[in-house]
C-alpha cells in the first residue's frame, strides 16, 4: 500500500523544515532533544480522553533513586463494588534518550478510558545519563512495585498487562523474559508498537526507510549509541530480544508494526519467533504507516485505530479465566 497521504503530506513538511535549517533530533544536545520531542506532541497528537483521576507517584528504585510514574484511572459505567481493577504498566517510546510521560499522556489516557483499565505510566531514567542497563532495571522496578503495591491502589495484582511502543515495547517484552527467568507471576498479555527487537539494524527495511521516514537511520544510532556502553551490550536480550534463545511460556502478544517503519522485518521476526516458541501472538501490519503512528491523532485516524484495537486486546485478556 502506498504511503498515507495524509502521513506523506506531513513528511514532506518535515523535510522542508530540515531544509530550513531545523535540526534533527540527533543533531540536538539530549537535553535539548527531549524537549523538541515533548513539544511536538502538542501539535501532533490530541490531548486523550476522560479518566476518573490522575496520580503523580514515585517507585523506589533498585540503587535508592526514584522512578516517576503516572497512574490514571478509568471512568466507569458502573462501580467495581469493592473488586479491584486491572492495569497496564506502560514504558513510552523515544529510543531510551527521549520521551515522558507527557509525551505519552494521550495515549495512556486513551487506553485506560477505552479498556477501561489502570494505566501505570513509569517514566524509566533515560540516556545517556544513564545508560544500559538503568533502563531495564527501572521497569523490573516498576513492574515488582506494582505487584506488592497494586492493591493499595485499586489495582488486582493478578491482572497486570505491560506494553510500550518502540524502545518501552522492548522493555516491556524484557519483562516477560526476566519474570519467567526470576520466578516472578507473568503478565497476563504484553501489548507491543513497533518493538525494537534486533542486536543490528541490518534488515531490508532498516535499508529501504533509512531515511524520511520518520525514524531515520542516523537517529536510531544515534539513540543507541547514546543507551549502550559497549558492542557487548548489543548482543544483551534486555537490548535485542531476539537474541534470547529461548521464548517459551511468556505472556500472550499482541504486535503492532508499521508497513513503512525501519523496524518492521524485526518486529515481524519476533512475532514469528514468539508463534515458534507457542505463545499465543497476534500481529498486525498496519499498511502506509510509519515508526511512531500511533502517538499522531491529530493527523492520522489509524493512530486511534490501533488505541482502540489495543483496548480490544486487553479487554479480552483480562476478562479471560485466570490460571
């Protein structure tokens, strides 16, 4: 399928700003890019929908700092009478250098409404700062936090999905990895936009959409080269899942790749690794999309199309029988 029209029209309005002299974002300082990122989703992406409340908290981490997190509270049609809710643990995208949770305030919105679910937004500590494997170990932090701490919250500690887009969809599917390695209780589903999964961006379509795609090659390293300390890193399944030799017995998928986005071969490698290994995954290509898509309501109607097919998905895993 060819190119969203209305995505191609907004490329083309980026190029002409790169023409003009607007820098990239791995042209930017981090501190700098972080901010040119947060201040784009103004204008790309809709304020999200109506929740019941909105909490600031903080999780101890691991070395004695702490990790922010917002957690939002659905609107519901009719009282839980007592029960406690499910909830999703998400990790924003940004390629571990960029992102907050403000920049994913719309979309965390959107899936607690829509699910309707808790949604835990934990904002993990960013590159190169701090670099791998901070990243990693704020969300184990975040997600054992959850676990001992949910009830507290309204949240039922037996009905914990993860998820994240791009970079936060690795760390998402590293959790499934460690809580099987560590004997943690799994997570009842991971829900996973466009995942970085690969050690090297040596694919065809790290090749075919290098560039003016969005995601372009130069920021990717960049990113990269900014979270990892050594070529040892790369090789890490924390970093790469597809370098994990085994997949077996991890929570059921669902995987959200976009046609025209560097990481789809990977993405779509990994969904097929996961149906290798018997994990129930689901994968969907959504045709003339990029890297990105689902944070771009403000242009793109298939951004609350994939909000809305999430929310499916997790509806039905936390209404399924609990084993």
């Amino acid at each position: 399928m060819a190119l969203d029209p209305d995505l191609a029209a907004f490329l083309e309005l980026v190029e002409a700003g790169i023409s003009n002299g607007v820098p990239r974002l791995h042209e930017l300082p981090p501190a700098k890019a972080r901010e040119q990122y947060d201040i784009s989703t103004l204008a790309l992406d809709s304020p999200g929908m109506e929740v019941a409340s909105v909490k600031e908290i903080g999780i101890p981490s691991r070395d004695g700092n702490e990790i922010t997190a917002r957690l939002y509270a659905p609107l519901l049609d009719e009282p839980l009478n007592g029960l406690a809710a499910p909830a999703l643990l998400y990790f924003h995208g940004g390629g571990y250098c960029v992102g907050s949770l403000d920049s994913h305030d719309s979309l965390c919105r959107t899936l607690a409404a829509l699910t309707p679910c808790c949604v835990l937004n934990a904002s993990y500590r960013l590159a190169p700062e701090h670099p791998f494997p901070t990243a990693v170990h704020d969300a184990q932090d975040a997600y054992r936090w959850l676990l001992s701490n949910g009830l507290a919250h309204g949240i039922d500690p037996q009905r914990i999905a993860v998820g994240g887009d791009s970079a936060g969809g690795t760390l998402a599917i590293g959790l499934t990895i460690a809580a099987r390695e560590m004997d943690w209780p799994q997570p009842v589903f991971q829900a996973l936009l466009y995942p970085c999964t690969s050690a090297w961006q040596n694919t065809d379509s790290h090749r075919r959409f290098a560039k003016g795609y969005l995601l372009e090659a130069a920021t990717l390293q960049w990113m990269f080269s900014n979270y990892l300390t050594s070529e040892r890193d790369r090789t890490d399944w924390r970093f790469a899942p597809l370098e994990a030799k085994d997949l077996s017995s991890l929570a059921p998928a669902f995987i959200a790749v976009a046609e025209y986005d560097p990481l789809v071969d990977e993405g779509i490698e990994y969904a097929n690794r996961l149906k290798d290994a018997g994990v129930p995954t689901q994968l969907k290509i959504y045709e003339g999309m990029t890297h990105d898509f689902a944070r771009l309501t403000n242009i793109l109607n298939d951004a609350s199309k994939v909000r809305e097919e999430v929310a499916q998905q997790l509806q039905r895993a936390f209404a399924a029988p609990r084993t």
